[in-house]
C-alpha cells in the first residue's frame, strides 16, 4: 500500500565545520557556556537535537565566531547528537537524523536512569545536567519536508506564552508531543505548569532549505532579546526590521501514530494543510482508516517516511 516516496528535497545550504567547537568549555564536548557579572537567567540554545538538522548548527556556529556574550545571566550553546551530524551523507540524507535512535524521544527518568546503552542515550546523559541547569531552552529544528515554520509549544500555557513572546514563527502548535516517547523539550521542569523554567522547539523549515538558517538566527536572537541577554547595538544590527505577522495557535487534538508495517496516506499530505470537511478519508493503517475528526483540520508535520511505532501525523485545530 506504501507509496513510493516523495523526491528527496534539494540540499540547499553549506554543512558548517564544527571542528573549532569541539573541546568545548565545560568539559563536555561541543558544549560552550558564558557567564556575565550580573546575574540573570540559564538560557541555552541547542543544535542538532537530530544530526541532519543544520539550520540549528549553523545559527549556533554563528553565534561563536560573533563572540555573543550574555549580558546577564549564562548562555549555553550546544551542539547536541554530533555523532550523528558526522555521519551525513547526500546520498542518504534523512538517515542521519540519529546514529541508533532518536535522541528527542528519550526524555524520562525511566530511559535516561535504565540500562539501555546506545549512543545517542549516552550523548543525552552526559547532557543531562546541562538541561537540568537550565532556566530557559530554545530547541532549533527542521522538518522533512517544506513547510512554514513552527513553534512547538508543549502542553503548557507557559509554552505558549513564551512562543507569543518570542514572536515567530507565526504558527505555534499547543501539543504533548509522541507515543514513541518524550522530546526534550518537554523534559523535567520544561512540562511542569508550575515551575517557571521552560522550553521552545522551533522547526524553522525544511531541512535543507536555504530559508530555513535565516529563521534559526532570528529565533535565537528574539529568544536572547526576549530575556535581555544581548546588547541593543548587536541586536539592530543583525534582527530582521520587518513586521511579523500575526501568531495563530493551533492546539493538536490528535496523533496518529503508525500501528502496522502496512500504513500510507489515502491523499496527498502537506504541513499546515487544512482538510474542510469532518470524516474525510486521511490516512489507511493496515485495515484500520484514519478519517479527520472535525471541520477544518490541520495537518502537522506529516511524515515522508512511515514507520510502525512512530508519528505519522498530529491533527489539530485553530484555537483562540
């Protein structure tokens, strides 16, 4: 039932060295941490939460060679799944988004403290206490394929306000994330409503496309404008001066994750799309369908590349 799959997008962008990051200066490799005199919040800004994610890496790669410092408080900037990231090959483009597993679906004390050993578990342990002294992490993504930019919100109203601070991307999606397992940045505190520490997970756009650096520097300069970390000066000089447009929320109802090896998209699927009518055919999952569940659904990030277990798509609507 499996339909061939989609062509593979154009790489668009140059894969930055990250050679002069790797001693680091924290003792973990490719981790860099700065702190300023005054106090202030833990902010860090990760690349490379999925090894093929480059627009992360290379807004990160300039933030080092600028020599941005905080003004307050300390700025972490890490590249996370490195290993990964070397393993990239043209040819195969999507297969180094881990080395063994996904490092963004292993976010519990139950994974992290149990006796699995891959490498990608054992990078996210001995990154552990980088998040857990976090106040305030920007997560930078991309997608399979084209799609507007998203920020991913969490569960928590917290999220939402800090995306709605932030002020881009114009899409904020309110979710809970997967079955196949928890994202880091619904780790710990990041999800807990009452805790003031919290996280952002911005997909800035396919993962090749030329556009989709640009969004991963501006993120992190608003995140970093947000929490008055950055000079005023640096920041005139290097933030976009357009208007952003508008932010609209769209709370995710369902997710519809893959049960059979024999799962494929009854029609074509797109990120952001919108299905009008309630009931309509989306998806057929060995003899099981999946029909949208109101008016007016919206498809978010759905997969090129279905696989038993994992997300195939989530649904949500346009909230308020």
């Amino acid at each position: 039932m499996n339909r061939a799959p989609a062509p593979v997008p154009a790489i668009e962008v140059e894969f930055p060295d990250l050679a002069p990051w790797e001693a680091g200066n924290t003792g973990l490799p490719f981790v860099w941490c700065f702190a300023a005199g005054r106090p202030g919040p833990r902010v860090t800004i990760q690349a490379l939460t999925h090894g093929n994610e480059v627009c992360g890496a290379i807004a990160n790669d300039w933030l080092l060679r600028e020599g941005v410092r905080p003004m307050r408080g300390t700025l972490t900037i890490t590249f996370a799944n490195v290993d990964a990231y070397h393993r990239f090959d043209a040819a195969d483009p999507f297969a180094s988004r881990c080395v063994d597993e996904d490092f963004n679906r292993l976010w519990t004390a139950e994974v992290l403290d149990g006796e699995r050993r891959t490498r990608d578990l054992l990078r996210a342990r001995a990154l552990r206490p980088v998040y857990d002294e976090t106040d305030y992490l920007l997560d930078l993504h991309s997608m399979t394929d084209p799609c507007p930019p998203l920020a991913l919100a969490g569960r928590q109203q917290k999220g939402l306000e800090l995306a709605q601070a932030v002020g881009l991307p114009e899409h904020i999606v309110i979710d809970a994330g997967h079955a196949a397992g928890k994202r880091l940045r619904d780790y710990g505190a990041f999800d807990d409503p009452v805790d003031p520490r919290n996280a952002l997970l911005v997909e800035c756009g396919q993962h090749w496309e030329r556009a989709a650096p640009a969004v991963a520097k501006q993120s992190a300069l608003r995140f970093l404008r947000h929490f008055g970390m950055l000079d005023s000066g640096f920041l005139d000089a290097h933030l976009d001066p357009a208007p952003l447009p508008p932010q609209r929320a769209i709370e995710i109802t369902e997710v519809v994750t893959i049960r059979t090896d024999d799962f494929a998209f009854a029609r074509a699927v797109a990120g952001l799309d919108v299905i009008a009518r309630a009931g309509s055919l989306l998806a057929r999952d060995g003899d099981d369908e999946v029909r949208t569940p109101y008016d007016d659904a919206v498809l978010i990030m759905p997969t090129r590349r279905p696989r038993k277990g994992e997300t195939a798509v989530r649904i949500g609507r346009f909230v308020a």
